[in-house]
C-alpha cells in the first residue's frame, strides 16, 4: 500500500484497507515475526526463557499487561519496544484529536467529519513510534490529565453548552486510542484515579463529569510496578489488578555473562576513552559480581532492589577512572587495574539502599565491603583457596606473605604512570611466578592486572593487610596493618 497515493477515505477504500484493533495489531504482527523467527525484543539479555515468552503469549491472548518487578529489570524499555510490533504507518482522520481510524470513527469529531465529508474526508498517516505514550505515575496525577475534563474556554470559545460532547478536553488515554500507553509505577496512582481505569480497561468506555459518553477506546495498555511499593508508598487496588489479564514477573541477571551483555551494550562510553582504555575481562566480572554481592548483601535493602544501573554506571567509572590517569601522565594508552575500582565507589553509594545495620556502617565502608566480597568471591576461580593454601608445606602464596611479613609494603597509587606500577609489582618476590603457575599464555597487560589481582585476593582472605588511602591504596604484613596507620592515610583501613 503506497500510503503518499491514500489522501482521502475514498482512496483507503479503494486500496483495500480493513480496519484492526491496537492488540490484533499487535498479535499479527508477532505471529509474523514468531514464525519468520525474528527476535521481537533485541538487545534484552536473560529474559529469553522466562520473561520474553510470558510477554508474547500475553500479546497473542490480546492481554494488558503488568510488568511486576524491582527497580532497573528494563520494564520500561521491554514496553517501548511493543512498538516494534505495531504497523509502521496507521491512516487517521485528519484533525482527529484521538486518532480516529476512518473506518471506524469513535468521536463525535471523526464521526461529523465523515458524515459531512464523506469519501472525500482527508486522512493523515501516523507512524508507529509516535503511537507510545508514557506517564509515570506520581501522587499529583489527576483523572483530568489521564481521562479529560469539561473545557469551559472551550465551550465559551466555541459558544456550546457544557451538555455538549465537544466542550470535553481529552486526556491522555483518549488520545492513546490505537496507541500502546504505558503507566511507570502504577501502586504510586492514588487509589481513586485507578478507579477511573476500571472501565477503560474492561469494556473500553470512558466517565467525564455527568456525560452518557460511550467511547470504545482500543488500547494496548503495559503497568509497570515494583512489588516492594506495594506496602512502602501504595497498592494497585484489587478490581484493577483484576482486569489487568496477565502480570509478568521480571528478574535480575542470572549470570555474570549475562550481566556484562546488558552493561556494555547499555554503558555510553566516548569513542575516545574506547580507544585509550584497554579493559581486562576479569575487570568486567568484577563490575558484576559487585552487583551480585549487594544483591545478597544483609547491609542492602533487598526489597528496593540493586539495579541493573549500578554495574552500567560502574562500569563507565572505571574506564573514566584509568582515562583520567592516562591523561595526567601523558599516556595514550592504559590498561585497566583492579586498583581502577576506587572509581566504581561513587556509583555504587548511590545506587544501594541500606538496611539499620548498613546505615550503622555508613555507604562508604558497605561499598568498599562490596567490591572486597566481588575479588574474593572471583580470586578462587584463578587461584588457589589461600584457607586450604596454608595448611600445605609448599604453600603457594608463602613468599609473597613472607615478604609482606619483612616489613615491606606497597602502596599502588591512582595516578602513578604504567612503568612505575609494573616495578613496584614485578619487585614482589614469587608474585609474577603465581600468575605464571596458573595462568599461562598471558600478555605483560593482563599479568600486570593478575598480579594485582592477586594482591587483592590475598587481603581478602586476611594473607595480607590492606589500607585505602587517600591516594591509593597500600598492601602490608596483616598484623601491622592491625596496629599501625599509614602516613597521608586519610580513610579507615579496609581489613578483611
């Protein structure tokens, strides 16, 4: 269908145009797609057995649909992508404030319009990604901006009385009509606006003030609701929840793999710091298993959730981290260190809700905890378990304690240049030798980073003692650590 040729209702006809509602729009659609095996919703990663599925036979039932989950489990992304299901051009009646469709007009204006026109009535076409409409749902909504309200400047203007159909402004979900509209946080509307979507959602119709108004509205409607706001700020009260016909339970990444897919393809880096930035994959795991750690944490409020953000906006602050040191030293290209972390604090403080116990500890210090817990919960997939390492003669790690234990200490700074921190650590005897032991085939870059890692590791199974400064950080013998404060040292020492 050549829509620059269709102008007119005459000519819509003439090509042979049906009419279709919005969710057998959308169900042909996905049947087309279901069977021509082409993924409905790209770039969403570990939702392919359970979420996605749920999703589509919700839109083959032709269901409204409740996305129940915690905070950052793209709900709202899943629901602007339901756009992608939709035709890519729908005709409307021209000057149709609620996209009446020229077959089957629902407004007083669509209906008027046809029966002065006729045939001749002109048609606009509108296209899909202008058929999502969004609103988050805060306590000031009212039902005027959702459903509509009597106009009096428009009665006035227009000189009708207020019995007339046309001195009604349309709301929101009127002028969604053939459209997919989404409510954000749906427990946050006040328990009488939802009432008000009682009778859009079961027979389509919609109540403004004292009119007999019977408007058939064909809506693809998608709630989205975190299950926590259920008892904190609100509730979805029981009729409406009923007419909702399918509520879909959401999840957070189930593995480290997925995980890394969702942040890099969600994190904006610049071109540039790509370019300077060489990121270890081990530092990507690490990023992760920081989010899984205060998933389960008993410092982290596990009902609020710990988004999927927090690794994105971790991520993007550890890159940033070793591109300000790249640029500080005159370095056009750096590779990313376990030390690079200290970048990825600020972007888990703000995005952790603390338990009474978390809040005793104070964000900081749970956050340092968090990204401690992620190198010990990854060292022993590369190592050797330091607990069963030192009841063996030929201890694996004993030359490194030994000569932590010497009196000798490290301090790796954030802004030092590359050629200082490969020194500091190839002079750590025995240090290159474990990385070699058990991990051959690496390059100077990612034995540099094994070998800090390993350092990390060793504090975290309390082999070694490990103090945050205010510029870095610094390794010593563990029992000195206990009893001594680093000069310049400006933080609490971080012992495990």
């Amino acid at each position: 269908m050549d829509i620059t040729q269709i102008k007119t209702l005459g000519d819509l006809k003439k090509a042979g145009y049906s009419y279709r509602s919005v969710k057998q729009e959308l169900r042909d659609n996905l049947i087309e797609k279901l069977k021509n095996k082409e993924s409905v919703f790209e770039g969403i990663f570990g939702y392919e057995d359970s979420v996605i599925p749920d999703i589509e036979r919700a839109i083959l039932s032709r269901h409204d649909i409740n996305l129940l989950g915690l905070r950052g489990q793209a709900k709202t992304k899943i629901a602007r992508m339901m756009t992608h299901l939709l035709d890519e051009y729908i005709p409307v009646i021209e000057g149709s404030e609620i996209n009446d469709d020229p077959l089957h007009p629902i407004s007083w204006y669509g209906r008027n319009k046809i029966e002065e026109m006729g045939d001749k009535t002109p048609v606009t076409w509108m296209h899909r990604d202008d058929r999502y409409t969004e609103k988050l749902a805060t306590p000031d909504v009212s039902v005027a901006d959702l459903i509509g309200d009597v106009d009096p400047i428009k009665a006035a203007s227009l000189k009708l009385p207020y019995s007339d159909e046309r001195v009604i402004h349309f709301g929101l979900i009127p002028r969604s009509h053939r459209c997919i509209f989404v409510i954000n946080e749906l427990p946050d509307l006040q328990a009488r606006i939802q009432v008000s979507l009682f009778n859009i959602l079961q027979e389509g119709d919609i109540q403004i003030r004292g009119f007999k108004l019977r408007m058939p509205l064909e809506i693809q409607f998608v709630f989205t609701a975190n299950p926590e706001d259920y008892t904190n700020r609100g509730s979805i009260v029981t009729p409406l929840k009923d007419r909702i016909s399918s509520q879909i339970i959401t999840h957070y990444p189930e593995t480290i793999e997925i995980g890394k897919k969702i942040t890099h393809q969600e994190a904006a880096l610049h071109p540039e710091q790509e370019k300077i930035v060489n990121v270890d994959e081990l530092a990507k795991d690490l990023i992760e298993q920081v989010a899984i750690e205060a998933r389960s944490s008993e410092y982290v409020d596990a009902k609020s959730g710990v988004s999927a953000r927090l690794t994105i906006s971790a991520y993007e602050n550890m890159v940033s981290a070793a591109e300000r040191r790249a640029l500080i030293n005159g370095e056009e290209n750096v590779d990313i260190r376990v030390s690079d972390m200290v970048g990825v604090i600020p972007a888990i403080t703000g995005k952790i809700e603390l338990v009474y116990e978390g809040e005793q500890e104070g964000p900081l210090i749970v956050a340092h905890n968090l990204v401690g817990k992620a190198v010990r919960s990854l060292f022993v997939q590369f190592f050797p378990d330091p607990d069963r390492e030192r009841k063996k003669e030929n201890n694996s790690y004993r030359q490194i304690v030994e000569w932590f234990g010497e009196g000798h200490t490290l301090d790796i700074l954030n802004d030092e240049p590359d050629g200082v921190y490969k020194i500091k650590l190839t002079n750590i005897p025995g240090l290159e030798k474990l990385v070699d032991d058990h991990m051959a085939g690496l390059d100077v870059a990612g034995k540099l980073f094994m070998m800090e890692f390993a350092l990390h590791g060793l504090a975290e199974y309390s082999q070694l003692g490990k103090q945050i400064l205010g510029t870095g950080i610094q390794f010593k013998d563990l029992l000195s650590g206990m009893f001594t404060m680093p000069e310049g040292s400006d933080e609490e020492e971080f012992d495990s």
